[in-house]
C-alpha cells in the first residue's frame, strides 16, 4: 500500500514538473522572448540578418564578379564590362526587379507577384516561393513582408526560418533591417516593430510595436492645441539648435516680419511623407519640419479680450507664428533601435537650402547624394509644367539642379 502511495506520488511530482516546465517554456511566454544581443544564437542571428539593411527589388544588381540586369523579360548576366552579355532566362512575363547575392539571384513578375523565382548563372531556373508582398534581402535571407501576413523570412533554398503576423499593422510604407520592421501607421505615426526571440529557437520570434517620436512641445498646450500636457519637455539640443537658427536668419526666414525676440520656442514637429531604405546606416527621411512659436505676452493679451474674440481663429493667429520647411532628413539606424514610447530620437536636415522649386514628388539616395524629383504647382490653367530632379550633397547640405523638362501632366483641364 505504501509502495502505490509512493510511486502515485513519483508520477504526480513528475506530471507537474512536466507541466510547469511546458508553461515556463511556452512559446506564448511575453518572458521567453530576448533581444539579440542577449541569445545564446546571436551569431546566428546575424548571419541571417547581415546587418546591411533591407534591399529591395532593383534593375540592376552588382556582385563580387559581375553584374545581373533586367531587360523587358529576360534576365541577363554580364562578367565584367569586357565580357559579352548572357541571357540567363527569358520568362512569360516582364520582370519586375531582382536581389543578388553571390551567384544567386532572386526576383518577380509584373503579371503574377505571387511567386519568388531564383537562378545561378547559367544555372536552372526555380519557382522558389509562392508568397506575396513587398520582397527583401539582407545577409543569407530573403523576406516578405505586407499587412496580410506581417513578415515571413526564407533561407535561400526556400525554407521558411520565420513567420509573424504581429510584424506590422496597417501601413503606407515600410522598411526592414535587421529583423526591424519601420514603418508608417494609418494615423500617419511612424512605427517600428521590434523583434524578440524564443530563447530556445531564435527562428521564433514575438514583435513589440511602439511609436518613434520626432516631434517635440516644449510649452504647455492651450485649449487650441492638440498635444497634452504630459507631452512637454523641457529644451533639449534640437530646440537649442534650432531656435538660434531661427534667431539668426538662415534657412528659416519665415518670420513675417516678426519680432523673435518677443516669442519663445513652443514646439518643433516633424510630418514624415516618405522615407528610404536603410543607406549606409542611415534612413533619409522627405517631410516637412514645422516650428512654432508663441507670444509672450499672449496669457495677458486674451485676458483683455471678450469670450468670442477668444475663440475666434483668426485673434490666435495672432499669438503664434509658424515656420514650414520642406526638406530631407536622416536618422540613423541605431538611434532607431534605441527608441521607445518615452524617448525623443534625434535627426539632422540634410538639405541646408530652401531653394528647391516645386512641389516634390520622390526621391532617391545614392552614396553622398539624394536626388530630389519634383515638378510645378499644381494649376488647372496650365497643362504643361516643368519636372526637376535636383541633386543634394549628404555632407555639404548644397543642391543643384541636374535636369528640368516641361512636360504635360494628366488631371489639367
């Protein structure tokens, strides 16, 4: 009898330690999930990752011993500028970009997305993936990633090393790098997912989503302000920066006669309209920088005015005024990583001159340039407008224009 008691009691204590130690190691576990730095596959990690950015699909492709180009349908493979130029394939439809790494390259067609095709020169051509969405590279992996699916990470033989849903919501546009997911919220918040990792299988992964702040308020918001009141800091070195700026004309000129000298700092906002892929450790960023400034004496001046004039628009004006500049801005990777919902990241502007015409469209960044396409005001009087591209150095902050054409414009009456 007391043998059955004793081994009854053996299966119970090792039926629960079974159990806790399943609940313990549970997948599900916010607790079980690390960041990279600190898992005991980090190496792995890394090789996966490569720490060079997210690339995506492009025309052109340059390796160690080659280059791997797209022309309508076919994908051609060139040694070197002496060489004769290879056809590697010719597909049904055109081709819309490719990724290379080594001897292998990846890429999609115009008329069926769906899948990921891969080749080796002169090697045979594979149907890889079937699996939509915006496609990546970076070290030994390639990634899908859109809002059906979040973001699914492949191996190069097609084997699926990650999949999560949780990767990213509703967004307008998006980049990766390093597991990182940055994008841009419906609400037109920017947003990175940061990944955590299974201690026991890095190629399970939890996200943990939060804003990426770049706007700062810097007095308390009135009854017309947006902001709370939890959301003013005191001066930090972009107010400094840009306050004695302001003050001492520069790029921001935008002072309508005003005396600065009677306004102090409120706020400095930032609205990002589009953004690039990681560049040499950066994300450049087009939006515009919006500076407010607020009256002094604007707590003594609505005090004289009645309860309508109060409320009224135009008498609120008159206690602010706004600086607007349009421009590029830059952010590095790693002031990325390093933020959090109580954090402020830092930027710097790129572009030091305000004297681009147009309204810009796009633009892209190659090595110490950034160049800028942008066209004429809109007007339904005129058909024809001019389209620029301007060129502006990463380390000297100066444009210049390199192209202009007048060109007609589809929606001019």
């Amino acid at each position: 009898m007391k043998k059955r008691l004793y081994i009854s009691l053996i299966v119970i204590a090792i039926v629960f330690f079974l159990v806790a130690l399943s609940y313990y190691t549970s997948v599900g576990l916010d607790d079980m999930y690390i960041p990279a730095d600190k898992h005991w596959q980090k190496n792995k990690i890394a090789k996966w990752s490569g720490k060079t950015g997210g690339r995506e699909l492009s025309p052109v492709e340059q390796i160690e011993n080659g280059v791997y180009f797209v022309y309508k349908d076919r994908l051609m493979y060139m040694e070197s500028p002496d060489e004769n130029v290879n056809e590697i394939c010719k597909m049904p439809n055109q081709i819309v970009g490719i990724l290379a790494k080594d001897n292998t390259v990846f890429w999609r067609e115009c008329d069926d997305i769906s899948f990921i095709y891969k080749a080796a020169p002169y090697g045979n051509i594979v149907k890889l993936v079937c699996d939509t969405g915006k496609l990546y590279m970076e070290g030994d992996s390639i990634y899908t990633l859109n809002v059906k699916h979040g973001l699914r990470k492949y191996d190069f033989n097609g084997n699926r090393i990650a999949n999560r849903k949780d990767a990213i919501r509703f967004a307008t546009k998006n980049t990766m790098f390093d597991d990182y997911v940055f994008y841009k919220g419906e609400d037109d918040q920017m947003l990175l997912s940061v990944p955590q990792y299974y201690k026991y299988d890095a190629t399970k992964i939890k996200y943990l989503t939060h804003e990426v702040k770049f706007s700062r308020y810097y007095l308390e918001s009135e009854e017309w302000d947006s902001y709370n009141r939890e959301d003013v800091i005191e001066y930090d070195d972009l107010a400094k920066e840009v306050d004695k700026e302001v003050r001492s004309g520069g790029m921001y000129e935008q002072v309508n006669g005003k005396d600065t000298d009677n306004y102090d700092l409120q706020s400095i906002e930032l609205s990002v309209w589009n953004f690039s892929d990681e560049v040499d450790g950066y994300i450049y960023l087009y939006g515009n920088q919006k500076i407010t400034y607020l009256d002094k004496e604007y707590k003594r001046k609505l005090e004289e005015m009645t309860l309508e004039e109060q409320y009224s628009d135009d008498n609120r004006e008159k206690f602010t005024y706004q600086i607007n500049v349009k421009a590029v801005f830059r952010i590095s990777i790693d002031e990325i990583k390093n933020s959090s919902n109580e954090t402020y990241v830092n930027y710097e502007r790129v572009s030091k001159s305000p004297d681009i015409s147009g309204d810009w469209s796009r633009f892209i960044v190659d090595k110490n340039n950034v160049y800028v396409i942008n066209e004429d005001e809109y007007t339904d009087k005129e058909a024809y407008r001019n389209l620029y591209i301007y060129s502006i150095d990463v380390d000297t902050g100066l444009n210049k224009e390199v192209y202009k054409k007048k060109r007609f414009f589809l929606g001019n009456d």
